[in-house]
C-alpha cells in the first residue's frame, strides 16, 4: 500500500492497480492549487464541502470512479467500507461529516473527515484499534492539535496520520500536534509504503507528510 498526501484532506491512496481518492480538493477550493489530478477506482468524500468533495480532481479517462459520499456499507472492488454520521463545523457553518472506516490488504484505516466534536460510542467501538487513524489538526471548525492528539490515543491506532493543516490560521498545529505526541524529532516524508508486517511493533506512532 502507497499513501500520498496533497493538501488538506487530500490523499491517494494505492495498492497495485487499486487507487483510492480521500477528499480531493474541488477546483471551487480557495486551495486549487494543491490539487493533483489523477483515475481513483474509489473516492471517499466526508464533506459536502469544496475543500473535500472534488470528484472530478480524481476522474481521469473514460473512467467513472466509485463514489462514497455518506454513510452506510459498502463493498466495491474487495474493499469492504463503513461510514459513520457526525456533525461537524466549518468555518462557523455546520455541515454532515462522514466518517469511514475501511480494510485493504488486511489494513485497517479510519479516516475521520473533519470530524469537530465528541464521537459516541458506538462510532469509537467501531474505528477504535485501526492500524491508520487520519485525523484533523488545524482548528476553524475541526479538532484543534491538542484536542485531536487526546482523540487520537483514546482510539488506540497504531499509526497516526495528521492532515488538515498549513495554511496560515493553522500553521503551528503541526508543530504543536506532534510536541504533544513526543514526536518533535519525526522526519516528514514524500510518501508511505506499508505493509501489514509493518504495523506489528507501532503504537500510536505520528507519521509526517511533507
């Protein structure tokens, strides 16, 4: 598997000839200039919102890609998908947020959007223990960096993949985020191979994209 991240909450997500697309950035984001166009199989959209439901970012050829854009079960192409309702506010406006928790290659990831507020327990049964949290750090609305570390550990995932920060209102959540992980030595990278042998010594670790 090969995790790429572009921006925002935008990530692709690759295993062979399978590509998932993460709440790719619509060309009506004031964040366009991040986007990387590329075919998905499967997108996954959390947020009716421009900076997450640009479908057409991930469309390429005359290939129409499986979308994902609420909750409820899903199975398409082996992967197996299960997406949790929450509310959620973005810049002051409110908004349905998606949660998903989804396996390929015998990983677990959960993805929760712009998830802002408190999670039930029903929703913390179902995601707790992944082997990839991505969770939102970068305040206006979702979980500000302290709120989201204390989240993340409460969901024990082996692997913690911070997103949605960088522009100016958030440009010192990372910083904060990964001093109170204990992670100010982490080493961002361009991109993540992984494989579930990986995952056997990890938890809770932060990983860093650039």
């Amino acid at each position: 598997m090969i995790i790429n991240y572009f921006g925002k909450q935008f990530f692709k997500i690759q295993q062979g000839d399978l590509v998932i697309a993460l709440n790719p950035i619509s060309k009506d984001s004031k964040y366009k200039d991040k986007i990387s166009r590329f075919g998905s199989n499967i997108v996954m959209i959390t947020t009716n919102h421009p900076d997450f439901n640009g479908v057409d970012t991930a469309t390429h050829g005359g290939s129409v890609p499986f979308v994902v854009s609420g909750p409820g079960d899903y199975e398409v192409s082996d992967v197996s998908i299960r997406g949790f309702l929450t509310e959620t506010e973005i810049n002051k406006e409110k908004y349905m947020n998606t949660i998903y928790s989804f396996i390929l290659d015998d990983i677990k990831l959960c993805f929760l959007g712009s998830v802002s507020g408190e999670i039930s327990n029903e929703i913390r049964e179902a995601i707790s223990g992944s082997d990839v949290l991505f969770v939102p750090i970068g305040g206006s609305g979702v979980l500000d960096p302290e709120k989201a570390y204390k989240l993340s550990l409460s969901l024990e995932p082996k692997i913690i993949i911070p997103m949605d920060y960088g522009d100016d209102k958030a440009k010192d959540s990372l910083k904060i985020f990964i001093k109170e992980g204990g992670a100010e030595k982490v080493e961002p990278i361009d991109k993540l191979t992984l494989k579930k042998k990986d995952l056997d010594m990890k938890d809770g670790e932060i990983i860093v994209f650039k």
